[in-house]
C-alpha cells in the first residue's frame, strides 16, 4: 500500500504524541486490540516500546507483525517507536 507523503510527513514529526506503550508483557493481543481500536478513531497511530523489551533487531518484525494482525501500515519507524496508518 502507498503511503501519501502528508502522511509520511506527519507520521515524521516529533509533535505527533504517543498514543500506545507496550511494556513488559510484550506483543499481547491485548495490544493488538488496543491498536485496531485506536485505528478506527485517529489515522495516526505512534507506538513505543520500553526499551530493553526487544532486540534492535527484532523490533522491525514486531512492527511487521502488529501492521499485518491490525491491516495497517508501518509509516515510520525509528529505534522503539513506530506509527501506524491505516487508510
């Protein structure tokens, strides 16, 4: 799916809050039902996850997983915070 640039740019932009935190319990599906609940009201989505939860290397199939388990896009990624867009 193409991804607009205004999007992209807002998903960007260090204003735009985080809106989910996954802690110590990790990937639930408690978390995916909060990120398919907060997709129906916002477009925007920014996710973060406590740091340590995850290798840096992990984190990119954990982002791919909650964007394919809530049909949703990965708009950016950095680090342990990723937002989300669904259109």
């Amino acid at each position: 799916m193409s991804v607009p640039n205004h999007i992209t740019r807002q998903a960007k932009d260090a204003s735009l809050p985080i809106t989910m935190r996954i802690g110590k319990s990790g990937l639930t599906d408690s978390v995916v039902v909060e990120l398919e609940g907060q997709l129906a009201s916002r477009s925007l989505v920014k996710v973060k996850v406590n740091r340590g939860l995850y290798p840096r290397d992990d984190l990119k199939t954990v982002w791919n997983i909650m964007g394919e388990k809530t049909n949703s896009s990965v708009v950016f990624a950095r680090g342990n915070v990723a937002v989300f867009w669904r259109n």
